[in-house]
C-alpha cells in the first residue's frame, strides 16, 4: 500500500449540527459526492470533551476509508494496517482536513463527535460519498487522564475486524465477520499516563453496517468516568 502524507487544509467538513437528526436510509454507497450530514455524527464544537457518563470515548479523528479486499482473518487484518501514512512517532495526531495519499487517493481526516456510544463509520462514509465495502477506516483520538492509572483495559467492539494501539502499541484486536458488542475485546492490563495518551483504531469492513465503540475499564471492571478527549497534540 502507497501512501504519502500531506497537510493541505480543507475549507470546511461535510458534518454539521442537525436541528433535527433524520432516520438513517440509503443504500450501500460506492462513490460519488457527498450525501448531507451523517445522522449521528456531528462537528466538534469545543477543544475538549468529556467521556461519556459510562465511559465512551466520543470524539476521534476519522479517515476517509481507504478500498481493501475486505478479507477478515488475521493474517489478511494484520498485512492491512501495515502502512507509513502516520507521523513518526505514531502518537502525533493529524489535523482536521490534513490529507494523504494512499494507492494514488487523496483522502482526508475528519474530526467528529458522535451522538451515541459508537462511531458509525456507515453514516461517515456514507455522508462523503465514499465506499462502505471492502474498506479500512483509521480512527485517532487523545485521552487526557487527570492521574496515572494503572492496570486498566481498552474494551472496545466493531462491525467487522478491528486492531487497536494505545500509546503506540498494539493492545487489542478482533478478527472475522462480527458485529459490535460493548467491551466484546479486551486488552491486556495497560497503563494510562497522567496527561496525554493516543488511542488509535483500524476497522476493517467487507459488507453492509460497519462500527466501533471503545472505553477504557478500570482493574474492577468498571468504565473509568472521568477522562477527558480531545484531537490535540499538546
């Protein structure tokens, strides 16, 4: 996979604040210019937010999907998130509207707050006019934690195969055809620093719905309230 980074700014994003979110219809969007909103996803409107009350992680930078084969097994996930599109070291976030090219298109990051608990990527792509099938999403955001604490777990879910960095390394992934199910994986005890910590995501889509959910469990098992995100790199 080629890809080359770039830092060209957007004029603006397609996602806006609804008066009124509609029920989501369409069908399977392959190309072609933007279809309006995404129902449940809006533009950030603040520097930082907090997770939700049951610890959802709300607001991320999301790539528009690059094409893929859509297989799901581990061996083919694994060979597909293998790419250079990310700064050195992979903890620095892009910006809002930054670019890069991937197999010779140009796509661009998005900074979006969703309105549920998960990120539909469906309604992301959807909005864009981009492929919902055979795809890979990246998705980036930065846990700000008011202490250091330890032997915490990323619990997450996606529709389809996902992997999942904390701070640079790998803690997490799910393989094969599946739909999202709250803290359906669950990562190995890890260490959220005091201060800043970038929690970074590959979806990979074959078909139809896709979707991730992630929040982080404290060593009882219980969502971790008070963190806060945000899409900076100070």
């Amino acid at each position: 996979m080629k890809t080359r980074r770039s830092t060209r700014m957007l004029g603006s994003t397609v996602f806006s604040v609804l008066a009124s979110c509609a029920a989501f219809r369409g069908a399977d969007a392959q190309s072609g210019p933007g279809r309006g909103p995404a129902p449940t996803l809006i533009s950030p409107k603040s520097p930082a937010t907090a997770a939700r009350a049951d610890g959802f992680l709300q607001r991320w930078l999301v790539l528009e999907p690059v094409r893929t084969k859509g297989q799901l097994t581990e061996s083919a996930v694994q060979a597909a998130v293998k790419t250079d599109i990310f700064a050195d070291p992979p903890t620095v976030l892009p910006r809002d509207g930054d670019t890069v090219t991937v197999d010779g298109a140009q796509l661009a990051w998005h900074a979006v707050d969703t309105t549920e608990y998960n990120v539909n990527l469906y309604h992301f792509a959807h909005a864009l006019g981009k492929p919902t099938s055979n795809v890979l999403f990246w998705a980036m955001t930065v846990v700000t934690s008011p202490r250091e604490i330890t032997d915490v777990r990323l619990a997450i879910g996606s529709n389809a195969a996902s992997v999942w960095w904390v701070n640079g390394k790998e803690v997490i992934a799910l393989y094969n055809d599946r739909q999202t199910v709250i803290d359906d994986g669950v990562s190995r005890r890890l260490t959220l620093h005091k201060g800043r910590n970038v929690v970074r995501a590959a979806i990979v889509n074959a078909a139809g719905a896709t979707d991730f959910c992630a929040r982080f469990l404290d060593p009882a098992y219980r969502p971790i309230k008070d963190l806060t995100v945000t899409l900076a790199n100070q």
